[in-house]
C-alpha cells in the first residue's frame, strides 16, 4: 500500500499542554460536534507590513547592514537574467517555425532560473503524482503567493489551470511563453472564472471543466479554493465547494514557504511587482510543496463536508488552523483599510463598510499613515468602546445582557493571545482530520494499490519517474482505469444486498427518473397542443376563423420557406456537379 503523508505542524506541542487544550471547554464542545472552525478575526490571517511581527530591531539593522550592498547588485543580476528569459520565450512564441521551444520553458524555468533567483523548490509525497495515470485528477491546494500556478512546474509540467479571470492578462502572457499551457487538441490551458458571475457562466464555467474532464486524455487540473492569497501563518481560508462536487479525485497539496529574513515574503498592502522584487532582493527562499493521500467523495457526503475535511487535511499537515471566512472578507479588508479601490459589488446593506471598519477598530485594529497598529482600547462587554483613562461617564447606562454560556466562552477565546487562538485551530484541524482520515475506504485502498503498480511499471519503462506529465506524455492509463473500475464495481456488489442500490443512490436515482419522466410528458402534451391549434388555425375551424391578416401572414411565411427550400436544393445541385467535373478532370 502506498505510504501516506504524516501530519507535521510548525508548533510543538508537549504532552500536557495539548491535553490541556483539549480539556478547555470550548474546544472539548467543538471536538465533540465535528466542527474545527476557529474564531479567529480575518486581520490574523494577513500580514499588513512588510516587517515581521514583533519587530527584531537588531536583526533587521544587522541584516540590512551586512547584506544590502550584495542584495542590490544581486537583484540586478536576477533581474537581468529573468527578463532575458521571459523575453527569448515570449519572442519564440509568436514566430510559428519555432514556437514548439515553449516546451522547454518550464524546466529551464523551474531548475535554471529560480535557483539563480534564489526561489528554491521542494516537492514531498511525490509517489501522489501518479495518480493521474489512474484517473481523472484534480490537484488542490492553499495559495500563499501570486506566483503558486507558476511553481507547481516543479511537481507536474502539463496542466489546466482554473484561474480568476481578472488577471487573464497575465495568464495568457505565460502561456505564449510556456510556462502554462496553451488551448490545443489535449483541451485547455486556462479556465477562467468570474467572481461576480452570473449563474449562466458559472455554468458554462463547469461544462467547460466537465468537457474537459471527459477527454481520455485530459490533463489533470490545478485548483486553488480558497479563492485568494494568504500569508499563510495563522490559518486555511474556507475552501469553495464547487470543485468538490465534481466527483472526481482529488490530490491535496499543501504549499509553505521557508523565510529566515526580517520582512514577509507577502503582505496585504503590496501587489505581485513588489513582492516579485523583494525575492530578487533574498538571499534565498524555499517554497515546500507537500502531497497528501487523494481522496474522493465519499457515499451521501455533502459537498461542503468533502471540502472541509480537504481542508482540516491541509490545515493539520501544515500546523495551521481553519476559518470559515472566504475570499471576500479578504478583499472587504482590503477596502476597508485602504489598500485597493472601493467596490459596491463586495459590500450590502446589511453589512457597509463603515461597519466592517468599526468592527475592525472594536477588534483591536487600527492604521496610521498607511502602516497597520495595535491598540490598546478596553472594551466594555456590551461592545461600546470606553473613553479616556478607561472610565464610563456619568449618567451613561450600559445595558446589561443576558449570560449566555456559549457567547461567554467565545469572548473568552478571541481575548486570547494571538498564539494561543493558533494552538486551539491546530488541535482542532488535527483532531477532525485525525476522526475524519481514521481509515481508508475500501475504494481508495484499490486506488492505491492501483496507484503503486503503474508507478512501478513506469519506473521499470522509464527508469525514474521523478518528473512527470513532460509535454506530449500521456496520463491515464486504460488498462490500470479498467481494472480498479471492476474491482470498484465487485467491492460495491458485494456491499449490496441482491444487488440494490445503496438507498441515498437508489433515492436519487428515483427522483431523477420521476423529473425525466415529468419533462418528457410535459414536452408530449405542449407538442400535442400545438399541433392541434395549427390544425384548428390552418383549417379555419379555430373560434372567429382566421382573419386575412393572418392568411397574409401565413402566406408569407410558406412563400419564404419554399424560397429557402428551392435555395438548399439548388446548392446541393452545384455541389454534386462541382464533384463530378472534379472526377472528370482527375480521369482526364
């Protein structure tokens, strides 16, 4: 059987503190419901300034003393040699006797280039790969920098890229270069979506994704569904359950970044250009890739229930929490602290911006000249900021509330210390990853074993495979598909009692046949009634007759069909006498 990945987290614990966080009352409560979600404010999961937080101020002087005159001359150097590349690619591209050099730009890219940049790559779990020889896969993954679809050329060259159609820009300069793929007869580079999409592009958004899953040859996908970047320290951002619904495996990848230097290698208040600078500017960086086990939806599992057991998955490999917050509190952050435009489409009614500043303030956040700051306001418990020297004026009354224990306990931990809200969302995530992954099912366990004999005939074939999905590779293979497909089928015969159904399977089978049978019937009758109201219409016994109007009408209407009919007719006629000359002329 294939080995699966240990979870590993960046904060040790010892014996007795976790058993002391799991006594703690709230969390034994949210132990006890399955529910990991820690409370932890959105401003946690952003670094706001480029510093880290607490400021070292002797390793930043020491730092920026003893290496800025090299990092200077060093980010030229880099920057040189990563506009030559781009620029040869890009060019190459768009000349037709040479454009097939793009397929060597991801390797050049990911061994020559990043490591002259100082972008390092590690890849752990790599036997997971091969599960797109298996079958139909989708990779994903948490998003901690604008550039993650560009690195995961260091795991797997030939993909198709679900990506924000904001950027499309961006993405399509990328594929003229190479480094992403291109629309061709092995389906599509790029996927865009809307975030603010109606629902007929949604729709249109997972045919396309269906379309191209469908293909026997389909490249794997590349997802990422928290929907935005994040700096990755604190906690996972819900992942979106659409691509969780698709029912077709999914490979969690966990991405982390390893970043000595006194400053972030992302922040809220910069985009891409700056971040992109201050890695030339490093000495080095490390982003470590990490494959999990692949998973699948499991029988009468929700959507959503899939997507937060991937998720608690990716948390506790990493050591982070999970928060239930989605990309859209990221942006209204955004706004709401000044760093991008305002824009009505991410704000209602119910909630406006000045609100979501004031809740901003009331937990402690606040900015001065751009740069974000802790405050040290107490607050009442009715919620109502205090005045000076933390004193309630006279003749102010605050309202008392009614204890509710649940409430109480909440406050209680969002008081708490940054890094202690950090340890309570690891224990969570792994104790609902630990429940949720406790055993294999069945049906993935002949995944694996699927999965271990193709790697081992690839790598009697091929010597190695430590760099899959080469341009022109092929994916699936047909042969492993067909035999996991029966065993899966055997497995779920004998599971079954007289070869029924499992009942949420058949109860959904039966609904979808009472709507079929709905539709069709509705579809005969209106054909019927149509039928006969033309009859009735044409012979004048409709009540009144037909008026001259409409005998014009319909006179027209013949008189404009027959001219369409004698038109087919008379370019078929050419058609066939064009062939004929055609023939004659060859004999000739």
């Amino acid at each position: 059987m294939v080995r699966r990945a240990k979870f590993q987290t960046k904060i040790d614990f010892k014996s007795d503190d976790l058993e002391e966080i799991k006594q703690n009352e709230f969390i034994a409560q949210r132990i006890a419901n399955d529910n990991p979600v820690v409370d932890l404010p959105i401003e946690k999961v952003f670094a706001f300034n480029r510093f880290k937080r607490p400021l070292n101020i002797l390793w930043i002087i020491t730092f920026f003393t003893l290496w800025t005159p090299f990092g200077i001359v060093l980010f030229f150097i880099r920057l040189s040699i990563l506009i030559t590349f781009l620029l040869f690619f890009y060019i190459a591209g768009g000349i037709p006797k040479v454009k097939n050099v793009r397929k060597y730009a991801p390797p050049v890219f990911i061994n020559v280039i990043c490591p002259l940049m100082g972008v390092f790559h590690s890849v752990r779990g790599g036997e997971f790969r091969n599960a797109v020889f298996v079958d139909k896969t989708i990779f994903v993954c948490n998003h901690i920098s604008n550039f993650d679809p560009i690195w995961f050329n260091s795991i797997f060259y030939d993909f198709t890229l679900l990506c924000a159609g904001d950027y499309d820009w961006f993405w399509e300069a990328m594929k003229r270069i190479g480094l992403l793929n291109v629309d061709d007869q092995n389906g599509k580079g790029c996927i865009y979506t809307n975030y603010f999409g109606s629902k007929e592009e949604r729709e249109e958004v997972r045919t396309s994704i269906e379309e191209d899953m469908a293909r026997s040859d389909a490249r794997p996908f590349l997802i990422y569904p928290e929907g935005c970047v994040t700096s990755g320290h604190s906690s996972v951002m819900q992942y979106q359950q659409f691509v969780f619904s698709l029912d077709k495996v999914i490979v969690p990848m966990c991405l982390s970044v390893y970043n000595p230097w006194p400053y972030e290698h992302y922040t809220l208040s910069a985009g891409a250009k700056h971040h992109l600078m201050w890695y030339l500017f490093s000495p080095f960086i490390i982003f470590k890739h990490a494959l999990l086990a692949p998973q699948k939806i499991r029988v009468g599992e929700k959507p959503r229930d899939f997507a937060l057991r991937v998720q608690c998955m990716t948390a506790a490999h990493l050591g982070l929490g999970v928060i239930k917050m989605n990309w859209k509190q990221k942006d209204r952050l955004a706004q709401a602290l000044g760093f991008v435009p305002y824009d009505a489409n991410y704000w209602s009614r119910r909630e406006s911006m000045d609100n979501f500043k004031e809740a901003l303030f009331n937990r402690q956040v606040v900015l001065k000249d751009g740069i974000a700051y802790s405050t040290k306001t107490e607050r009442t418990f009715a919620g109502e900021d205090k005045e000076e020297e933390g004193k309630i004026p006279k003749n102010k009354v605050v309202p008392a509330k009614p204890e509710n224990p649940s409430m109480k306990s909440l406050q209680t931990m969002r008081e708490l210390p940054l890094e202690e809200q950090e340890k309570h969302g690891v224990v969570l995530a792994r104790e609902y990853a630990a429940r949720a992954h406790a055993e294999r099912e069945e049906e993935m366990k002949i995944f694996d074993e699927t999965m271990k004999k193709v790697a081992e005939e690839r790598k009697k074939k091929r010597g190695s495979i430590r760099r899959v999905g080469a341009k022109g590779a092929g994916f699936v293979d047909q042969n492993a598909n067909a035999e996991m497909v029966n065993k899966v089928n055997n497995l779920r015969r004998r599971s079954s009692v007289g070869g029924v159904q499992v009942p949420e399977l058949k109860v959904f089978a039966k609904e979808v046949q009472e709507k079929g049978e709905f539709v069709q019937e509705k579809r005969r009758k209106s054909s019927i009634a149509m039928s006969q109201q033309q009859v009735e219409v044409l012979s004048g016994k409709s009540p009144g007759g037909i008026s001259e109007e409409g005998m014009k009408a319909l006179q027209e209407a013949a008189a404009v069909a027959q001219a369409e009919q004698d038109y087919q007719e008379e370019q078929k006629r050419l058609r066939e006498e064009r062939k004929q000359a055609e023939k004659v002329e060859e004999n000739v």
